[in-house]
C-alpha cells in the first residue's frame, strides 16, 4: 500500500491494522488546527512513499474519538507503530528525521528473518 490511509471511523481502525498483518503499521493520531500535525504532513507522506512495505494511518482524534480514548492519545501529532496489531512503540513530536529514525529499525525488524544468512551446508 502506497500512500496514507485516512481512518474515516473508530469501527474502521482495527481491521486496517489486521491486514497489515505482519507489516509495519504507523499510524499518525491528528486533529484539525493542530500546527505541528500541519507541518509534518508532508513529511509523513514522502514516508510513505519511501517505504512502500509499511502501511501509514491518519486518525483524527475528533473524527475516532473512541480509538484515541482506546490508545491513550493526550496530544498530537502522536505516532503510534504496530506489527500484528500489537502496539510496538510510539513516538510523539513533528521531527520528520526523528520520525524516520523509529520507522527504520522497526521495518527492519520485520524482515530479519529474511535477511539471515543460509547456514553453510
């Protein structure tokens, strides 16, 4: 999935995390007039333009009222990263690098089994 998916309901957000299954799933929690949130929109798009395997949610906490209650969400622009649905890290703030920072070893994670060397035969 290329691109970020905006969650349009509370009911929507738990079967968009079940298929991305296994892959890495940041999702941004938003709301409107939030200035930070503005200014690493761009950011958060080129991200997931670059990183086509993980999936990117934007969840406005005014629109998901019951998914930012559910996941603890005091303020924005928060992130919140996910691997079979479960809750793996969270980084909050507008620093793009730092952003990419946490999505990097995380993705990574995901694929190590693949990138483990054959043992010698």
């Amino acid at each position: 999935m290329v691109g970020v998916k905006v969650i349009a309901n509370d009911a929507e957000f738990q079967p968009e995390l079940a298929s991305a299954g296994s892959r890495l799933a940041v999702v941004k929690f938003t709301m409107a007039g939030c200035r930070p949130c503005l200014r690493i929109a761009p950011a958060f798009n080129m991200l997931s333009s670059k990183y086509p395997q993980v999936v990117f949610l934007e969840v406005d906490v005014h629109v998901c009222q019951g998914t930012a209650a559910a996941n603890n969400i005091s303020a924005t622009p928060t992130f919140l990263f996910f691997r079979n649905k479960v809750r793996v890290d969270q980084y909050q703030g507008a620093d793009a690098s730092g952003l990419e920072d946490k999505i990097n070893p995380l993705k990574m994670a995901g694929i190590w089994p693949l990138l483990t060397p054959l043992a010698a035969a």
